[in-house]
C-alpha cells in the first residue's frame, strides 16, 4: 500500500459502546483530508419528554441518560432546577452532594484507566487478556472501582441511577457512625490510588497535542467537581483564562447538526474545544492539595502552577488517575468533616422561572438549563453533554494521529485501526465496556 491515490477508511460500528457510531477517513496522496465520528442511533427524545414534567422528576429521568456517570446528570439537573425556584442548597447537604460526586469519578476513571484504555499502552488486545498478564493491577483496579461503587451505593441507594438524590438534597441522610466503615474503605483505597497514578506514569506516550481550546468549570479555592464557573483556555501561546456567567452557556457554546450524525457538534465561541480531564487539569491543577500535585509531577504532568498545560491526549489516562486520587482524597475530607444536616433535603417550592446547572462529569462539562411554568411544569429543556462537546476535537486528533503515522511511511489498515482506537479512547467518549470497537473496511478510490 503506497501514500498514492486516494483510500476511504470507513469503521462501520463503534460496539460495546453507549451509543452507536462509525468512523470515516478519507486519504488523498498521502494527506488525510477528512475524518468522521458520525453517531447513528435514533434520537433519544431527552429533552422533548422532560417538556410537562413536575419539577421534582428531571433528576430520575434524566439519570437515566448515562449508566456510567448518572450523578452528573442527577446534580446538574438539580442546579438547574433549584436555580429555576430561587433556592440554593448549601452546607452539609452540598457537601454530600460532592462526596456523592467523589464516588462516581472513582469508579468511571477506574472502568476507563483499568478496563478500557490500559490494554492500548500494554499491548493487550482487552481486559481479559490484560488480566493473565497483569493480574495484581486489575485486581487493584476493581478493588478501586469497588470503592467508588461502595460510596455511590451508600449514598445514592445504589451504584446505577441512584435514588436517593432529589431536588433540594436528598431522601436520606447519613449518620456520622454509617459513614465510617465507608472511610476505612476509602483508606484502603488510597494506596491503590496512588499505587495506580504511578503505574500509568510507567507507559509509553506517543507524542500529540490536542488543537483545541481547554474548557472546564473553576471554583475558588478547589478542584472544581460539583459546580463552578465556565472557563475556558484559549490554544495558542500568551493566551489567558477567561470565564462566562453559566447562565450564558449556550451564547458561548452552540450545537449544530452535522449531516453525517444524529448528535449535535458543539463549538465554543466558534472555536473546536475539549472539556474533561485534561481541560480540568490545565485549569484548576494548582488547586490540587499538595500530596495529589506532587503525585502528578512524580507522573511527569506538568505543573499548571507554573503556567504549564499538558495537551497530549494520551496523556489523559494519567490525568484521570491523578483525578481518582482525588476524589479519594476529597472524600476522606468530607466525610471527617461531616455532620448531620437538620433535615435531608431543603424545600424547592415551585415558581415560572428559567435555571441553569452545570457540573464536571468524568468527561467533561456536562449543562443543564429548565424552564419552569407557574406550577413547576418544564416547559423547555436543554441538556449539553461533554462527548457532543468534544466531537470536534476528537475528530480534529484522528486526523493528525492518522497524518503523523503516513509521514512514518506505509501504514497498514490493522495499524491504523489500532491507531483509531487509542486515539478515541484517550476520550473516554461514554465508551462502557469495549476493547475492540473498530470493524475496518476500505474502499480504494
């Protein structure tokens, strides 16, 4: 196979995925002129069957969009909500909102570092493969998610679409006693933390850097998680952070249909952009407590503290372990702080109004905005997840992977299949379980 004449790479199905999608690369001479990450599943209809719902019910329903990160979806849509009726939830009840928050970022970093993107760097074809291989970091990679699952089910009721999330706080609230079998849990789990932020350090990086502007929520004083302030890190040398009011979310990021998808692409300020953990971490890294900022430089992160930004996508995986020990970390503080609250939840009385809620998903920048009648019915919904957010961006490093490997020479179809993969799943795009996602045909032109 020769650089010459044109070749049409086309990956019919994404499988083991949430949701469905293909992949299509066009080469011309040498030079890959076009790349496509179509998503082709039926519309989900989200949006249009919130419209008449009480005000009370958008946490339940929309949980259910994301099997892997329903808390996001749970807490955004609680912002929203309370922000719509005027209220806001505060003290221990946001505390534990958070340290809900904490469990699910454990346990979806520790799927995707173990189970999904490990076997890529380790020459693994899947995680059963990496298991006879590497036994004692899977184990410690479930023992890890367990954790998080741990703390998920005892606060949310159970690790998948909790129910003990509502509007204004929660069903039930803990006890400090109830709690501490959950932090000896998390004891245990912090030497695997660490353990794992120095077993991903060990990998090979392919060299890349992602074209794109760095976006994320920033919080005064902390790692920004459950709530925080849109901002965005321009590309390019001698550019600064900038921020928007949330309320003005979707002035700045604008979907659009793309003929070859059923999933809105979104750009910011008409510029492609990236949300999720490397954005996260280029922008609020410094206020990492100082045992997680060490840890990441030992992992050879560069320091955001010293004005440095790390834009490998490969090294993403790196970043998400410096994340699950974290939240770890984060966790263990708010449960040693906690106390109980007078009452589980704070009323949300109803009121005509529009609200906007926005938190950090595992992948990224997740937005909700409601409106609200008289009565508390939704009378429109708009729910902006980080994987449409990111297309753009992923296409835009297919592209480049795909170009930087033909400069190498000859590249066979198995070794730009393989390439594709890592590329995508340096994303974590909503992928649950997969290991080999990409069936290859080619049509040469």
């Amino acid at each position: 196979m020769t650089h010459r004449g044109s070749r049409v790479l086309h990956v019919g199905a994404l499988a083991r995925v949430e949701g469905e999608g293909a992949l299509r690369l066009r080469i011309t001479d040498g030079t890959v002129t076009e790349a496509q990450l179509s998503i082709y599943e039926p519309p989900r209809f989200f949006e249009a069957f919130l419209r008449g719902r009480r005000h009370t019910e958008p946490p339940d329903i929309t949980s259910r969009v994301c099997g892997i990160c329903p808390v996001a979806y749970q807490t955004s849509s609680c912002h929203a909500i309370e922000d719509a009726c005027g209220v806001t939830v505060d003290g221990q009840l946001a505390a534990l909102r958070r340290l809900l928050y904490c469990g699910e970022w454990i346990e979806s970093h520790t799927l995707h570092i173990y189970l999904l993107h490990a076997p890529d760097f380790l020459g693994c074809d899947n995680a059963i493969e990496l298991s006879r291989t590497h036994r004692a970091d899977v184990e410690r990679g479930l023992r890890l998610k367990q954790a998080g699952n741990t703390l998920m089910e005892f606060l949310g009721g159970r690790s998948i679409h909790p129910i003990n999330v509502r509007v204004g706080g929660f069903h039930r609230t803990p006890t400090p006693a109830e709690l501490r079998p959950v932090a000896e849990r998390l004891r245990q789990a912090r030497d695997d933390a660490f353990e794992t932020v120095a077993w991903v350090a060990g990998f090979d990086f392919p060299e890349a850097e992602c074209d794109a502007d760095l976006f994320a929520l920033a919080e005064p004083g902390t790692y920004a998680i459950e709530t925080g302030t849109p901002t965005v890190l321009p590309h390019g040398d001698g550019h600064r952070p900038r921020t928007f009011p949330l309320a003005d979310f979707t002035t700045h990021v604008v979907e659009k249909q793309v003929p070859y998808s059923t999933a809105l692409q979104a750009r910011l300020d008409g510029r492609r952009h990236l949300t999720g953990a490397l954005a996260r971490y280029a922008i609020s890294g410094h206020r990492l407590p100082p045992p997680v900022r060490e840890a990441a430089r030992s992992a050879g992160l560069a320091d955001p503290a010293s004005g440095d930004v790390c834009r490998n996508p490969f090294r993403s995986v790196v970043v998400r372990a410096v994340e699950v020990l974290y939240a770890v970390e984060e966790a263990l503080r708010l449960i040693d702080a906690y106390e109980p609250p007078s009452r589980p939840a704070v009323d949300v009385p109803p009121r005509a109004g529009t609200g906007h809620g926005a938190t950090e998903a595992p992948r990224g920048t997740l937005y909700h905005r409601y409106s609200l009648d008289a009565e508390g019915l939704v009378t429109d919904a708009c729910l902006i997840p980080p994987t449409s957010q990111n297309q753009g961006a992923i296409e835009e490093d297919l592209r480049q992977v795909v170009q930087d490997r033909l400069r190498q020479g000859d590249a066979t179809d198995a070794e730009l299949t393989r390439l594709c993969e890592r590329a995508i799943r340096n994303h974590d795009p909503c992928i649950s379980c997969s290991a080999h996602f990409l069936d290859l045909t080619v049509e040469r032109a």
